[in-house]
C-alpha cells in the first residue's frame, strides 16, 4: 500500500473538421442536425388493369366476389358465442350481465357510479338536477 498516483488527464477528442454528412451541412441555420427533406424513390412495376366485373342488373354495381362464409369469419358460425356471424341480443344481455357483476364486486365501482351520477358520497339526497 503505497502512495496514491494521480490519474493522467483523459485526452481530448479531436476536433471536427467536416461532417460525417455532408447534406447537414446545407441545413438552414438553427436546424442543424435535421436531415433536409430527400426525395422518395419508388419502384413499381406496370401490370394490366383486372378485367371488369359483371354489373348486376338490380343495383347497377358490379356483382361482389367475396362472401362472408368464405371470409376469416366464417369460423364465428362455429366458435363465438352467439354460434353465428353477429352477436345476438341475448349474447349482448348476457355479456353485460357479467361485465356489470365484475364491476358490482369492485370497491371502487360505486363511488364512481355516483359521482358520474352526481350525487354525493354521503348525502344521495342532493343529487344534481
């Protein structure tokens, strides 16, 4: 354990000379650092039109290819609760019914309740008309 040596000094960095981008150097003054807006480039492929559908005779617009059966919701028929595309009322009554139990059973839920009903913790009586 002998005496403690001082640490020499760190060196200093070098100085800069030019920037390592040179399109920042035309940036306006105070914006230094912001790359300058550049052009975008866009590579595309000409291919033919697609071919024009039928119109319907009915409404005059071209006849749909796609068809909800077909679709990514098709396994909806199969797997959601309703056993079909859309949500039945029934199945919306009973979400809710659960929902609203959750938030029954939390603490917090019926203080909130009133005050978006605006009524007073403690006094009911004096709910905003």
């Amino acid at each position: 354990d002998g005496p403690l040596v001082p640490m020499p000094a760190a060196p200093a960095p070098p100085t800069v000379e030019r920037h390592h981008m040179p399109e920042l150097e035309r940036a306006p003054l105070g914006r230094w650092g912001l790359l300058p807006p550049a052009p975008i480039w866009l590579y595309a492929t000409k291919v033919a039109p697609p071919p024009v559908r039928a119109v319907s005779p009915k409404s005059g617009e071209p006849e749909s290819v796609w068809r909800l059966e077909d679709s990514i919701f098709a396994p909806r028929t199969k797997e959601s609760d309703a056993r079909s595309f859309y949500d039945t009322a029934k199945v919306k009554h009973r979400a809710f019914g659960r929902d609203w139990h959750y938030l029954e059973e939390m603490k917090r839920f019926q203080p909130f309740a009133k005050h978006l009903a605006g009524l007073e913790l403690r006094s009911p009586e004096r709910a905003r008309a």
